[in-house]
C-alpha cells in the first residue's frame, strides 16, 4: 500500500485473441474464469477488486460480476463490487471507461505548462499543436487521444497490432475509432497518408513531440527504443518501457 490507502492487487488473464471467439465462447470463458478465482477466495469485493485491462471491455466486466453474485450475492451485500468496468446499468460508472486514458492526459498536460518541464524536454509549453504518436487505440488510447484532440493537439500515428497509420496533418479520433469498430482495423483508414503493416510499430520512429504507449508492457526495449525521436513518452500502459529501454 502506498499512503496507507487500501487499494492494491495483482495481474491475471486467460492467455488468448478474443477476437477470434464467438460472444457465447467469450461468456462461458469468462464466467468459468470468474468461478475459478471466487472459489480459490483470489478476488472479492474486500480483497482484490477486478479491473478491466487489455481484450476486455465493459460486457466481460459484467459477465465476472454476474457470476461473482451468483456465487455470494445472498451473503456479501457488496458482492457486486468484486469489479469496476461494468456497464452503466449493472452498476458502472460514468467515466470509467475513459478514466485511464484522460488520466494520462491530465497529467501530462499539467507538466506541460511547467517551464522546467518543457525546457529538460527542449519543447515549447502547451499542448496545442504538439504532435502525438499513440501505440494501442483501445479504451486508454482511444481517451488519450481525443483528450489531445480536443484541447488542439495533434494525433499524427497511431499503432495497432495489425496496422500503423500515419498523417503529418493529423488523424481525428472520433474518425478512426468508427472505423476501428466498424473494420476491426485501422489499416484501411482513409485519413491516413502512410500504412505500416508488416511493421507497424515502424510508425514508432517518426518524429514528434510526444509519444504514449497506452497497450502492451515492453514497448519500448532495448531494440527500438534507440529509434525513438519522442521528446517526451507518456506511459498509458503497465510497464510499457523496460530497464534496459529506460
């Protein structure tokens, strides 16, 4: 605990691309899951509180909270706090799904402003018209950039794992993230100028001025990190940048 606030926990997952699963085999994964940690005493509303991360979204949250109550609902009150990231009308949130995303963002626009900051950094201070490369456009990625977007930034890249897209006039997220949904990918984005596709992180070693790694941990390493011409990196992700990186 850090500041002697109770809130701490642990990582865990089933190793696979849900993408590539129907919805009924994504229940019956998650909810046999869910059991499996409820039995073993891993998780609960008092002990380790389950919050959505990569290749989960707000109907999987459900899904473990449903389960969780099925299971302990008539003796624990609180039995369906055992999760954040539900959706709104089983006990979410609003905001959550945005919370890490403009989290970061905040942050970084607050050191923006500190002269101190930007001159170690050898930028102007403000975000607006400051250029941002994105790898991971999920629910922190996505937040991350439209927080960015919206104060006048500009999204030049943004890196999925199947594509990586970029436009020195600047990509519109709310854009990109219809068609994400609609495609399930964004190699085909019509308002990109250039596509990566057999090496989307490639779009890594374009320069701007900020660039957030907002998916997976070991993003930056020791074999690319060498490339990066970032003028500052803003961790969205857990552990994005190794020792030997840093």
């Amino acid at each position: 605990m850090v500041g002697n606030i109770p809130f701490s926990g642990s990582k865990g997952g089933v190793r696979f691309d849900p993408s590539q699963y129907s919805e009924a085999e994504l229940q019956r994964v998650t909810r046999k899951y869910t059991m499996e940690l409820a039995k073993k005493g891993f998780i609960g509303p008092h002990s380790d509180s389950l919050g959505p991360d990569v290749g989960t979204n707000s109907q999987i949250m459900t899904w473990i909270k449903d389960t969780y109550v099925q299971l302990y609902g008539e003796k624990d009150l609180n039995a369906s706090a055992v999760c954040t990231g539900k959706k709104i009308t089983q006990g979410g949130i609003e905001g959550r799904q945005s919370a890490a995303g403009e989290g970061a963002y905040m942050t970084l626009r607050k050191l923006a402003n500190d002269e101190h900051f930007c001159d170690k950094a050898d930028m102007s201070t403000g975000l607006r018209g400051k250029k941002f490369i994105v790898q991971g456009f999920g629910n922190v990625g996505y937040s991350l950039c439209k927080a960015a977007h919206n104060d006048g930034a500009r999204i030049i890249g943004v890196i999925e794992k199947d594509a990586g897209i970029y436009n020195s006039k600047g990509l519109n997220p709310d854009d990109l993230k219809e068609h994400f949904d609609t495609h399930g990918t964004i190699g085909n984005f019509p308002g990109a100028s250039e596509v990566e596709i057999d090496d989307p992180t490639y779009i890594m070693r374009k320069k701007c001025h900020v660039f957030a790694p907002c998916a997976y941990e070991g993003t930056l390493n020791m074999h690319n990190a060498g490339h990066l011409k970032a003028q500052v990196v803003l961790e969205g992700a857990n552990g994005p940048t190794t020792f030997k990186a840093d």
